[in-house]
C-alpha cells in the first residue's frame, strides 16, 4: 500500500467498504466528519514556505512587543496560542453574557414578589402545599424554634460569574439570598435550626417559582455536594433552557451569627438532642468542626466574592489562569462532588499565592497556571496548613487547633473559617500528586505538553493501576459503628459515607503501605432532585470506588514484616492485621511479627492488594467480601496461556530467558569454531517478554509422528491432528572480527552456512545437543525450547550496500537485502535489549504489551503490524505515560493503549520513543521537524526510536492506511465497551466482548477445521473440543528435533495471499482463529483492460466492446477450498458485492 | 456473471497497418519506440489507431497487433481459452490464455520460435509436470518454464541451489511451453478442454497433504549442504587466486602511453577509493573553512544574525499557526 496519505487518494476508496461495515450502527453525522477529515489536501501539516521577502522584512514595534511577550510570558509562541485557543473556546461571549444579565434580572424581581407567610412551629409543616417536599433529611425531626417566609432582604450574585472566572459549557451563576433578620432568632446555629429554616425558606420559594411560566426548570441541589445545605436551581424556559443554571443560596444577615462560637474546637449539635439521650456518661460534647464550617460558609459568601474580585481583578493573566486551572482540575475529575477541589478553592488558592507574592499581577494565565501547580506540588496543606490572615489577633485560633480538626488547612482572611474544610486528605494528596506529575511534564519542554495538560480527560479508571468498587454503601454504616465514629456522624449530620471515608483511606493507606503509590476515592456526584420529591438518601448515592496507583517494587513481595515480638509496636501491628499477624522466625536469627499472604506467580503478587483491602475491610469495617468488588485481574484471563493455571505468563517468559541465558553461555565458550563467538543477542519477542503466548517445552511422543532418520527430524503425519506448534526462537550470534572473511556477498553466505554447520556439529560433539542446520541458521533444541541460532557477519549489510561505479568510485547505496538484513542482524537485537531493559524497569510492561498485541491480533490485524511496532507503542505508554504515571497493572496499560491508539494523530505525528531516554528535547524537535519535512515518503504509521530516527523501519511493510484507520475505529468504541465493563461490574456482557472481532464486514469467510489448527486452544473463548498435539507432559530425553514452525493456517495464508493477493485482503487471527475473513479490493474489480502480467485469476470479458478482464470469483471461491485441502471446512460468500 | 470469452482476432495472416512510426510513438507520448525493457509493460496497450481497428501492443517481447473490426466467439484464430479444472468436483473453472511465442525479428529468444507455446493464468496448484501432462495430449513437450510474470530478459536461469535460494510460494503464473515439434502448438492453440489438474491417476497434492510434504522436504541433508559449500568456495577460491595472478602480472608493465599501474598491496590501501572517504575530505576542507571565519565581528554580521534570529520565529510562528489551525479543524479545543 502506498506510504503516503496523501498521494494515497486512490487507494483510499479500498476503505470505503471496510469502514461501512465497521462504522455501519453510527449516525450519519460522525461518518460525514470522518470522510472530511479523510480529504488528502486538509488534515495533513505541510511544511511551511515563505518568501525571502516575508521572512526577511523590517519588524514592526507590535510584532517585536509579541515576539518578547512571548518569549517572557510563555513557554512558546506554539503554546501561547494554544491557550489563548482554550481560553475563547471555555469562556462566555458577551451576548450569552447579556443575555444572563436580563434573566437575572427577572430571577430578581420574582424572587422580591414572592408572598410572605404567617409564623408556624418549625416541625409543623402543614402549611406546605402538597406540591413541594422539604429537601432535607430532617433526622432527628424534632426541633424548637418558629418559621415564617419573608423575601430576602438582599439578592446578590456571587461567585464566578461575577468574577469572569466560570468556564463553559456548565454555566452556574451563585445567588445569594440575605435571609431577613426577623426569620432567625437567638441560637439558630444550634441543632441544625438554622439548616432547618434554610431548607424550609427554600421549599416555600421553589413552590412559587415552580409556578412561574418564566422559568423551564425548578429542581433542588445541593451546595458543593453538602447534604445540610440544599440549594434551588432555576433555568429559563425555552431555548435558553441550556444557557445558564442560577443557584440561589439561602444565607444569613451579616454578623448573625459570632465566629467565635463556630470555631472548629465548639460543639453546635447536642448529643442529647442528636441521640435523643442524656449524656451523663459521656465526658463532654464532641466538637463539631464540619458543622460549623458549613455555617461558616454562608456568612462568608459575600465577603469572599469581594476579596476575590480585587484581587482577580487587578490582572488579566490572573482571570485566565484561574480558568486554566479549572480546566486543569475538570479533566482530572477532581473538582466535583463534597469535598471537592472546587473552583472556589482554586481561586482562593491563587489569591493566597497574589498575597504571598508568589504571581505577580502581570504574569500570563500560562505563568499563574504553572505557579500554582508548583507550588501545590511542593506544600502539602494536610501538614502546614495556609492561612489569608493577616492580624495576628491572640483570640483567633492557632493553625494547630485546625490541623487537629481537619484534614487540610487553608484558611481564608477571617482565620476563623477553613475553605478546605470538606477536603480529604487523599484528595489533597490526589491533587498533588497531580500537581507533580504536571510540572513533570511542563518541565520536560515537551512539545505536546498543552494537550496532554489540558486536554487529555483523567477518567479514574484509566488513571488508577486497580480500581474497587464498594456496593452497597449503606454497609458503611454499619462500618461506622464498627469503627465507632458516633462523634463523627453526630457531626456530618448523618451523612455515614463522608464520616467513614476518612478513616477507612487511612486505614487501607496503612495497610497497602510500601505497595501503594496513591490511594483516591471518588467523589459521590451531587445528586439534582424535583421539588416534589424528598431529597435522595445517603445510600442512593451510588458506589464508592477507590483508586489504587502502585508501587511496582513493592508488589514483589509476599510478606509483610512487622517489628519484634517484644516491641510496643507489636501490639499495633497485630491489631492491624488481626489474625492474618503470626510470629515468624527469620534467617536472621530475629522473632517478628509478620504477615504472608499467599501469591505463586507475578499476577498474583500483583492483586495481593486485593487481598489486603479485603481483609481489612472485612476485620476492621465489617464490610465482608461480597461487598468489596476489586477491579485489578479481569484480563489476565485473555493472556493466560492454555495450560497456565494461576500466573499470566511472565514465569513461563522468565524459563524461557533462563534457558537462553544458558545456551549463550555454552557458545561463548565454544570451542573449535574458527572464529570464537563475540556477542550472542536475542531478537524473539519472548526474549524482549513480549510474546502474548510463551512457549512450553516440548518432549514429542515419537509415535505421533513420522520419523526421517538421517536428519533426526520429526516430521508431521496427514492423518493425525496437526502437531503442537513449536517456534523457534531466533538468536543472533556474532563472531569476532577477521580479515579472512571474502569481499563478495554470494561467497560471505555460503561461508555462513559453513559456520551454520560447524556450530551444530560443536554443540552436538560438546555438549550433546540435538542440532539441524541449514544455510541461514542452526536450530538448536535445548531443554524441551528450540532456538534458531543465526551466525552474522558485521560487515555483511555494508558489502550488500557497496555499488562500484563506472570511475571506479565506491559509492553506498542502501539495498532493500541490506536493509533487511542490518534490521535483523543490529537493529532487532538492539530493539530487543532495550525493551527488555523497559521491563526490567516497569514489571507491567510485559503483560501490557501482550495483552495490546493479543487485542490486535483477536480483531484480525495481527498480519497488518508487525511484532516490533505493537511493542513499541506499548513501550510508549510506560516511557512516555504522560499526563499519568508508568501503569503498574496490564489492565491500565491496556486501557491506555487503546486510548493511545484511538486518538494520536497519527497522519501528523511520529510516535517517539525514548528507549534508555537516548534523545534529548533538541533531537526530538529535529526529529518531528524532519517527519514534516518528509511526511509523503513515509509509512502511514511513523514510530522513531533513538536507533531509527528518520525512516520508522518497523513500521515499513505496513499498516496500510485502511488496516490503521480500521483499527484506530476499532480501539475508539473498545475502550467505552471496556471502561464501562470495569466500572459497571454488575452490568451486561463480559470482558472478552471487545476481544471477539467483528465479522459482518468481511466478504468472504473460510472456516477452518480446528484439528488442524495448532494453536486452537490459545483462542479467546476456550473451545470446546481439544486434540492430541503429540506432547508429553513430563520432561523426556530428546533425541529428535520437534517439528518445527509447522502451522497449517498460516501456511495456508501464505499461498492465499501470494496468488490472490491483489484482488483480496486476508484477516486471521494467529491464536487459534478458527475463521478467515476475506475483504475484495474494490480496485481490482473494476473491469481493467488486457494486460499478460496483470491476469491473475481473471478472465476476459467483452464489456460495451471493450476487452476487459474481471476477476472470476466462482473458480477462486473453489480455489480457496482446493488450496486449504483438509483444513477448510467451508467457504461462506456473504455479498454479492463482487457482482460486477 | 455471464461469461463472455475472449474476442480478440490476432490478425497475423492479413494486412495490419504497419508497427507505429517514432513520431506516432512520440505523439502518443509513449517514450522511445524500441521499448526496451522497462519502458513499457508487458502486455500493455500501447496505442490505438484512429480508426480503432488495430492496437499495436507489446508482448511476448514482441510488438503485435490486435484487429479489433472482427470480434468472435473463441475460435482458431483468437486468443483461445482453455477452460482448466482442478478435479472433477469443481463448478467453475479457469481459463488458460495461450498463444504463440513469437518475438519481434532480431530479437533473440531462449524459447524456440513456432516450437513454443506461451500460457497465461496458470493456477497456483498446476505445477510444471502437470502442465506437461495436461498438453502432451498435443504433441510430446520438451520443457516448461514457470514464471511468476512474463519476464523479457529470458536469461538463462542461473542453477538456483535448494539450500540457498528457496522457491517463492506460487501464485498464478505465466508458462512456456516448448514442444518437440511445432505441431504441438497448432493442436494447443485448437484445444477445448476443459483440463483438469488432479485426476485418478495423478493426484496433485493440495492443503494438508502438500504442507507436510513441503515440511518433509524443508528438512535438508546437511552433507549435501557441506558439499555444495564446498564446491562453491573451491570455485571461489580459484577465481580469486586467478585475479591475483592477473593483476601482479599486470603490475611494472607499462600501457600503451607508457604509464605504470603501482597497487599497494595489503589489507589497508592507502585511501578508499570510496565516497565515504571523499566527503570525509570535503568536511574536513569544510570545518577548516570555518575555524578561520570570524562570526559577529563586523555591524553587518551582528545585524544579519538578528534577522536571521527573527526569520526563525516568524517561520516558527507560521508553522505554529498552521498546526493550530489543524487542531482547531479537528476540534482539539473542546475541553470535554
């Protein structure tokens, strides 16, 4: 296919049928954009050409001012105008702006006209129409104290929109509404009094706003997620019903309520009252920090807008880079539900970092941004908290008084309220975590960093290695008790998830302890109600899920070792772990308390976490196994070779490495060769761990098998089941340097085999191997695995190179055979020992990188890529995760593989891999600067590496255009099926859905016979009959050499491809597919006029007097069956689309 | 799909109009006209008179030409097709396109003219002895040649080794077939068929079967292997010694114009005659150049440096708003 998108016009209409069927269910829209952007002429960057004239003109004092705008305020003019891009895209436009003005206008006056109502009794609700339920769970009902209704005093608009700050599409406008004086009475902060009329004032205003025509929805919410303080939202009829959501806040007259009495350390709700006991035992009442905050909150309302517009309006940059970081926390799924890390508090935060002098009043949004990512990178709030207090007043509290109370501190000018109140710990260290990783990037100078920044969606379960999902929360309450958190509960007011959620993380963080990287949990979004209904209950609120990122080094052990028996911690950590702690003795002579949990193989090492979380859970929450479901090993299933029963591989991959490791040995100390061995290097995929299956030794029964006695060889007999299939795994050896070598290529080869049949005999004569060679290569069989040695000559590609011309003049010139065999005898090996040293770093790459080539290979495009390539972009995801961190489980690195895949833009840019971090920012510019430069010559698939900077070798032979396109579709309606699957553990379907391909697109398919497939039982749902393969289980003395890379498909492939390869593409799937799917080029069958070198298969025909030829489907359809004889079982034509 | 055999008369015996002329050549833009090999494809056609009533095309490696006024059914006088079978139990069958090989005069042919018969289409299953046996119903045939396509070079094939040079896979291909006596091409040309490959009598393998005797095959002797190396290396060897004598006799004996040929003898030559070694010269001169340039020394070079600095950024500017522009086509800017 031709390397060029863009001269590739014609071949592209070869896709028009492949992507009909894929994309057949989508609307017609989606497909309508896709044909756009396939146009050759827009969508691809060309390189930029300006005149000498343009380039070189005298600058004006403007352009020269942005030039150095740019150069001092931003990273880059690239970057500059990406942001600026980002920035008119989330903000408002004026006339959206006006018209949001004039409805909160008429918001105003109908809130003013609101009827007032006659005193009543709090708890005597009658005077509520049927129409409108209270939208608080008033538990414990009972509560002094009189209501009655009077509008506001006060109606003002707070919050972001008022500070330009908020960002599309969502647009909230807060409304504060000053309750009047004489609703409130003396003590209203107490039991939850105040809440009570709060709700009640805003039952009665959403009962007369529902009314109103003027307004096309009236439902309630809640404030930041906060059970206790519900809000009204109200949206315009018709069709500005999606223009803007106005939130009217309730809140109480300025200076109603004294700070001093809602300091963290006060108790505002009476346990006598909550519990409905006297609490003569207890020492005192509890303080009720959380309560008091949420009070707090609304008498600051107004304040904090003024401090905010002061201070962000005293520079540009410092609204934009407010925005930024919205975005920023947005993407990252950080900035919603209770205890979120809301928009609020950013803005707070860069308020705080304007009074410390940390972003000066002219810095660019792009500076603020990255300002306050470094400094939440390098502060941790959870132990110095920040304060916007400036008076150093000796009745305020102390920072100290709030760290005992709160989790993460940061108070706001008053010092008595702290914004981040509802903040979790792990969410802060979430959000550092985040801040790091993104300074990380930016500092990295990466040229994408904007996108990957700002534009790359976090979704949890893309970012977390494991994921648990707990359901149903309302086991949390029986966790609390267990956990004995009355106090807390007293005050959140009853709302048992947020009370558990803190102490639970901290008990699985110490748990999991040096496994754990990270631990987050998700927020409850906040649930949005009819006015008729009652407010939803705490268990409706859905699942609780917790994000595990992992620490790989630690996932390598089994055990957890506590301190000696006779230490004061011993009795902490036997209270840890309950009766999983036992003594243990150890080698060193010391008695200790320890843990060992039970895991055989890696991809049990690897979901020892889920044992820990479960059984803390269950000893210390009560929450027992059933509840707790633990999302780490769904996959494992689908890389789990067909005789494995626990580990994915990665052992069976270790043996393999093992036995190699021997057999080097032994040629380096060969003996009696005429050259010795130098270097030995291994260029199989199992040898870099990235072969889906691993092999299994083989020890044939000879019965099974015809025998040739002069070469020792097994040979397969017709009327048995095919053989097991046994592949050799190809070993480079190379040999010292010699001037003895011949100088012409055709003498170089046959010395080669020389050296081919002096190494078998040595290692038969030496070591008593069984050995075969050919001309290009020994196979050597050596434990039960066969490798096939292959001698190289260094200098080998170079005499292939070597074109003398007529002066005589040695010249270069690359040859496709010295191309070729440079690629396999230096750039494999290298290719090899690198990605083998990405495992040796990141544990999880193997099984990430399998699981990736096993999805390919299952949608049937194994063939369109080869090994090296798939094993390059996976290798991308660990060394380039940004904006996550290296995956440490297959799943997450498989999840990101096909979000990888489904989104680079792969016509405009290479897939750089930094293999051993060889490239610095300066050849990688160069590198990108040169693929523009050459875009038309290369391949449609460009993948650079530190060996291979220009010409993407592994990708050479393809993909075609239409094979990536395909995938690229099918890797982007994967990864919903699968997140979804992962996330929605009781919903439909399994997990291999989105390993079975899809066959309605193909034209034609052959069935195959499983008895003559080798690798039948390797298929991705486990079949149901199975063959004798004529393997032994047990280890037996070999003395003939296996059959060898003996796969009837594939065998079968081959001659299907070499005689109709220009009329049809093939499709198989290598691990045990038991279906060919054949795609008719549309090309070939347009009639096409006479020609002797372009007859194959077709016949001719007159056509309008025309001579024409035509493909002749009938024969070939039989010819499919005489080809594939005993192995096809039937060939199924599907379309009649050929009929030309 | 109705099946409409060819319908092409070669017209040999009458009058063609006569090979095209260089300057009708050039008129129909075809390159020069004796097409050597590369210039024009196989079988292709190559012009069309006016009149429409004869193509001149080249093949066979020879120009022939097509009257198109007579169209037929498959007859004696078209380019016949032989319907072809692989066994009886198939529906529909290939068909083979044969002629005779016939070259254009003082081009030279390995194949013997009047003798040869060239066949199209030859399925992948129908190997050399099968194609013998099917037409020695003809005349006795002398040789097959199988080729993947028809190849104007007709070198003479080197004698491939097994161990060195495996057998591509087949696909479908193109064959000649010499028979004995030219008879055999006359019968040929009239055969109606339809043939069939695989029969009772001489069952050609396929699938399966053909796999493991492939397999079975692919297994080689290694002693075979050794003596074939051997003898290789002996002739290579020889060779080499050979040109060795020759060049020190060659050596101290003056040319024609009195000049001697000195050789430095030895592992190392004094220098590469290669390009490599030539441009490492040039970068040397280049780099030497350079040391001696002085940089930002006079106003103008500061000043040019300037300009060059900013032409940078413009260009990067440019580029940048490009890619942006792509993005913004793309829609990158959607937050979510």
């Amino acid at each position: 296919m031709g390397p060029a998108p863009a001269g590739a016009a014609g071949e592209l209409e070869v896709m028009e049928p492949m992507l009909e069927g894929a994309v057949k269910k989508k609307k017609k829209v989606s497909l309508k954009r896709r044909v756009e952007a396939r146009s050759p002429a827009e969508g691809l960057l060309q390189p930029v050409k300006l005149s000498r004239a343009e380039l070189y003109k005298e600058p004006t004092s403007e352009e020269l001012n942005r030039l150095r705008e740019t150069e001092n305020l931003f990273h880059s003019s690239l970057l500059r105008l990406q942001v600026e891009e980002l920035l008119k895209e989330v903000s408002l436009s004026e006339k959206k702006k006006e018209r949001i003005d004039a409805f909160l206008r008429e918001v105003n006056q109908r809130i003013l006209r609101v009827p007032s109502t006659s005193e009543t009794e709090l708890t005597d609700q009658a005077w509520l129409p049927a129409g409108v339920r209270v939208p608080l769970h008033q538990v414990p009902y009972t509560v002094k104290g009189c209501f009655r209704f009077l509008p506001p005093a006060q109606v003002t608009v707070v919050g972001s929109y008022l500070l330009g700050t908020c960002i599309r599409p969502d647009i909230n406008v807060d409304v504060a509404l000053t309750m009047p004086r004489e609703i409130l009475q003396d003590k209203d902060g107490l039991n939850q009094r105040y809440f009570r009329k709060r709700a009640l004032y805003l039952a009665h205003l959403a009962q007369h706003l529902a009314q109103d025509p003027f307004f096309g929805s009236v439902c309630f919410s809640y404030s930041n997620g906060c059970h206790l303080k519900p809000l009204l939202l109200l949206r315009p009829h018709g069709k500005d019903e999606r223009l803007v959501t106005v939130r009217l806040h309730p809140c109480p007259p300025p200076d109603f309520f004294r700070p001093c009495r809602l300091l963290p350390t006060k108790n505002n709700v009476r346990s006598a009252w909550y519990r409905g006991q006297s609490t003569d035992g207890s020492p005192g009442e509890p303080p009720t920090p959380h309560y008091n905050t949420w009070v707090l909150q609304d008498t600051a309302l107004e304040a904090h807008v003024q401090l905010l517009s002061t201070v962000l309006g005293s520079g540009p940059g410092l609204k934009d880079g407010v925005a930024l970081l919205k975005v920023w926390l947005r993407q990252r799924e950080l900035d919603q539900g209770l205890g979120g890390f809301s928009g609020f508090l950013i803005s707070m935060l860069v308020a705080f970092l304007v009074s410390t002098r940390k972003i000066h009043t002219t810095m660019s949004g792009y500076q603020v941004l990255r300002s306050t990512l470094q400094f939440l990178a390098t502060t941790d709030l959870t132990v110095n908290g920040i304060s916007l207090c400036l008076n150093s007043d000796p009745s305020l509290p102390a920072l100290a008084d709030f760290h005992q109370a709160f989790p993460v501190v940061f108070l706001d000018f008053s010092g008595c309220l702290n914004v981040c109140a509802d903040v979790t710990a792990s969410t802060y260290h979430q959000v550092q975590h985040e801040a790091q990783l993104s300074m990380a990037l930016l500092d990295s100078q990466a040229e994408d960093s904007f996108q990957l920044l700002l534009m790359t969606p976090k979704p949890m379960v893309r970012a977390f290695d494991h994921i648990l999902h707990l359901r149903p929360v309302s086991r949390l309450q029986a966790a609390c008790h267990r956990l004995k958190l009355g106090p807390e509960l007293q005050d959140y007011g009853g709302d048992y998830v947020s009370a558990a959620l803190g102490p639970l993380t901290t008990l699985l963080e110490q748990g999991l302890g040096s496994r754990l990287h990270l631990l987050a949990h998700s927020r409850p979004s906040v649930p949005k109600w009819e006015i008729s209904q009652d407010p939803p209950k705490h268990k409706d609120t859905g699942v609780l899920t917790l994000g595990l990122l992992l620490r790989p080094e630690g996932l390598a052990s089994v055990l957890e070792m506590g301190p000696e028996a006779d230490q004061p911690e011993a009795a902490a950590f036997r209270k840890l772990w309950g009766p999983r702690s036992e003594l243990r003795r150890f080698q060193d002579g010391a008695i200790r308390e320890a843990v060992v949990w039970e895991a055989a193989s890696v991809a049990q090492k690897r979901l020892i976490p889920r044992q820990v979380v479960t059984h803390l859970l269950a000893h210390h929450a009560d929450i027992p196994e059933t509840c707790v479901h633990y999302v780490g090993g769904f996959l494992d299933a689908l890389i789990q070779g067909p005789k494995e029963t626990s580990g994915t591989g990665e052992e069976a991959l270790a043996a393999v490495v093992r036995c190699y490791d021997d057999l080097s040995r032994l040629l380096w100390g060969l003996e009696g060769l005429p050259l010795t061995v130098s270097a030995v290097q291994g260029v199989h995929p199992v040898l870099r761990y990235t072969e889906v299956f691993p092999p299994t030794p083989a020890w044939p029964a000879y019965s099974y098998y015809e025998r040739l006695r002069k070469q020792a060889s097994l040979v397969p007999r017709p009327d048995k089941p095919c053989p097991a299939y046994v592949e050799p795994m190809t070993v480079v050896c190379h040999l010292e340097g010699s001037g003895q070598w011949p100088q012409e290529a055709e003498a170089v080869r046959r010395v080669r085999a020389a050296f081919q049949l002096r190494l078998a005999e040595i290692l038969t004569q030496q070591h008593g191997l069984q050995c075969r060679a050919t001309a290009t290569h020994t196979d050597v069989l050596k434990d039960g695995f066969v490798f096939r040695v292959c001698v190289a000559y260094q200098r080998e590609p170079q005499l292939l190179r070597e074109m003398r011309s007529p002066e005589g003049m040695i010249t270069l010139r690359d040859t496709p055979a010295s191309l070729r065999l440079e690629r396999d005898t230096k750039q494999l090996p290298l290719l090899t020992s690198a990605l083998h040293g990405v495992q040796q770093q990141h544990p999880a790459f193997s099984g990430a990188a399998r699981l990736a080539k096993r999805w390919v290979r299952a949608q049937l495009l194994g063939e369109g890529f080869s090994d090296e390539s798939l094993d390059l972009v996976a290798a991308a995801l660990f060394l380039h995760p940004e904006p996550f961190s290296p995956p440490s489980s297959p799943q997450v690195g498989f999840l990101r593989f096909l979000h990888l895949v489904s989104t680079f833009d792969w016509k405009n840019s290479p897939l750089v891999v930094n293999l051993n971090n060889e490239l610095n920012v300066e050849d990688q510019a160069e590198m990108r600067s040169g693929f523009l430069a050459a875009r038309t010559r290369l391949p449609v698939m460009v993948i650079f590496t530190p060996q291979d900077r220009k010409s993407s070798m592994w990708t050479q032979d393809g993909p075609s255009v239409q094979i990536l396109q395909q995938l690229v579709v099918l890797a982007a309606e994967a990864l919903p099926i699968l997140e979804k699957q992962l996330l929605d553990p009781w919903g439909p379907g399994d997990i291999r859905t989105v390993f079975r391909p899809p066959l309605d697109m193909y034209d034609v398919l052959i069935r195959l016979s499983p008895r003559h497939i080798p690798r039948h039982r390797q298929a991705v749902d486990l079949p149901a009959a199975s063959f004798c393969r004529g393997l032994f289980t047990e280890p037996r003395p070999s003395l003939l050499m296996p059959v060898l890379g003996y796969d009837p498909p594939q065998l079968y492939l081959a001659q299907l491809r070499a005689a109709f390869g220009d009329l049809a593409l093939f499709f198989y799937d290598q691990h045990g597919g038991e279906v060919i799917g054949v795609l008719w080029k549309p090309s070939s069958f347009q009639p096409q006029p006479f020609k002797a070198s372009g007859m194959k298969g077709r016949m001719a025909v007159s056509r309008g007097g025309e001579l024409a030829m035509v493909p002749h489907v009938e024969a070939i359809l039989e010819d499919f069956a005489v080809l594939g004889e005993g192995l096809v079982q039937a060939v199924e034509a599907r379309s009649e689309r050929w009929a030309v | 799909m109705t099946r409409t055999a060819c319908t092409h008369t070669h017209s040999t015996s009458q009058h063609p109009p006569p090979p095209p002329t260089y300057a009708k050549w050039k008129e129909w833009g075809c390159g020069h006209r004796d097409g050597t090999k590369g210039d024009i494809e196989e079988g292709s056609l190559v012009a069309q008179l006016a009149s429409a009533s004869c193509v001149w095309w080249w093949w066979g490696g020879a120009w022939c030409s097509l009257n198109l006024t007579h169209r037929c059914r498959p007859g004696p006088t078209s380019l016949p097709a032989i319907p072809v079978k692989f066994s009886e139990k198939q529906q529909a069958s290939h068909y083979l396109y044969v002629r005779e090989h016939s070259v254009r005069e003082g081009a030279t042919s390995t194949w013997p003219q009047k003798r040869t018969l060239f066949v199209l289409n030859v399925p992948p299953y129908c190997t050399k002895e099968c194609l013998s046996r099917l037409l020695s119903c003809c005349g006795s045939v002398q040789s097959v040649e199988l080729q993947a396509k028809p190849d104007l070079a007709e070198s003479p094939k080197e004698p491939s080794s097994k161990f060195f040079d495996p057998k591509p896979i087949p696909g479908f291909q193109v064959a000649h077939v010499v028979f004995q006596k030219p008879g055999g091409v006359v019968a040929a040309l009239a055969l109606k068929g339809p043939l069939l490959i695989s029969t009772e009598s001489h069952p050609v393998k396929t699938g399966v079967h053909k796999w493991i005797s492939e397999y079975a095959d692919s297994v080689l002797d290694p002693e075979a292997l050794r003596a074939e190396v051997d003898t290789f290396m002996e002739a290579y060897d020889q060779k080499m010694a050979e040109e060795e004598a020759q060049a020190k006799e060659e050596e101290g004996v003056p040319d024609e114009e009195g000049w001697v040929k000195v050789t430095r003898r030895g592992r190392r030559s004094a220098l590469p005659r290669t390009e490599a070694a030539s441009l490492r010269v040039l970068e040397r001169e280049k780099r030497k150049r350079a040391r001696k340039e002085l940089l930002n020394f006079y106003a103008w070079q500061h000043r040019e440096t300037k300009m060059e600095h900013l032409a940078q950024l413009r260009k990067k500017f440019e580029e940048d708003k490009q890619r942006l522009e792509l993005m913004r086509a793309q829609r990158k800017f959607r937050p979510y």
